[in-house]
C-alpha cells in the first residue's frame, strides 16, 4: 500500500485536474448533494470516477477515510480503463 501522502496525492479523475486532498476538502467543505459536489471536484457529468468519488464522499460525510479503500478504488478505475483501451486496440 501507498503512503497516506502519497494516496492523497493521487489524481481523483483525469477529467479534473483535483487530487484526492483536493476532494476531500471539497467533501468536507460544501453542503451539497453528491451530484453537484461531484462535479466541483471532476468539472464534469462523466461517470468514470463515480465510484471512487462516492466512496470518498461517503468517508468525509462520517468523517472516517480509509485510504486503503481509496486507493483500491483508485486502481479499480485504472484497471478497468486499461481493459476497455486494450479491447479497442485488438477491435482495430
């Protein structure tokens, strides 16, 4: 496992340019519907980063981060965007 720096370094989504931190402090900060916070931390309507950003929502609104589950997440993602991107490469 990461560091918990290192963890909350990480970039959240590659549609925004937040790092874990920076959603956190958006989390924390705002009274906002998950929805609409989400998108002050992607700057978008993608649902790439949802799972991730909903965990960490949930973990800011009790006030408890796991940051092995957040980086877990964080590699789900990653993961999933290498399948998709090896699949095309093989469709063409």
């Amino acid at each position: 496992m990461k560091s918990k720096e290192e963890i909350l370094a990480q970039q959240i989504c590659e549609c925004g340019d937040k790092c874990v931190a920076d959603a956190i402090e958006i989390f924390q900060n705002t009274s906002l519907p998950f929805k609409k916070a989400k998108k002050l931390v992607t700057e978008c309507d993608k649902n790439c980063c949802r799972a991730v950003l909903s965990k960490l929502f949930d973990m800011a609104h009790f006030g408890n981060f796991d940051y092995e589950e957040i980086e877990r997440q964080i590699q789900l993602r990653h993961d999933r965007t290498a399948r998709l991107l090896e699949g095309l490469k093989s469709d063409s």
